[in-house]
C-alpha cells in the first residue's frame, strides 16, 4: 500500500503566497497612507479652531488690496512717456581734431 504524499496541495500554496503579498502591501504602504490621512485630520482640527482667525486674515487682504488699489488711482504725480536722448559713443578723434601731421 502506498500512503498519500504529506505535502499541501497547490491551491493552498498559491493561497499562501497571495496572503503574504497582501501582508507585505499593507506593511509596506501603511505608513504613507496613514501618513496622508493624518496630515488631512491634522489640517482640518487646525481650521476648525482656527477659522475666525482666517475669516480675519481673509478680510484683512482683500481690504489691502482694495486700499493700494485705490491709492494708486489717486496719485496725480506721473509724468508723460517721453524720448531720452541717450548719446551714442564717438569712435575716433573728436570733431575739428587735427593729426600731429596736419591731417584731418
């Protein structure tokens, strides 16, 4: 008589291996995502308690914005575009500059 071989069948195998993938997964990525979802917890707590104080910076902006805004409209000091005669550099001797020889 012959006895059935000891060792597990290759569903149960392959079950294994599929397990320990998805174990090695969530090792792997645990820290990233609970990393992300913390940070999205933390940001919210911090708006939720802070919300009156950036409804005051909100305002605050838009009325510095409105002020410069309007300020630059009052001002009645610019000066018309205008030409400027830069000069461009002279090669050579200066006009009515003889040579040492008489030459021009």
């Amino acid at each position: 008589m012959t006895t059935p071989a000891s060792r597990p069948s290759r569903a149960w195998g392959t079950l294994g291996a599929g397990a320990a993938a998805v174990a090695a997964c969530a090792v792997c990525c645990a820290g990233p995502i609970l990393a992300v979802l913390g940070s999205i917890g933390v940001t919210s707590a911090i708006g939720a308690l802070w919300m009156p104080a950036l409804a005051v910076l909100t305002v605050a902006a838009g009325l510095g914005v409105f002020v410069v805004r309007r300020r630059r409209r009052r001002v009645s000091c610019h000066t018309a575009p205008a030409w400027a005669d830069l000069g461009m550099p002279a090669f050579g001797p200066p006009p009515g500059a003889t040579d040492s020889n008489g030459a021009c």
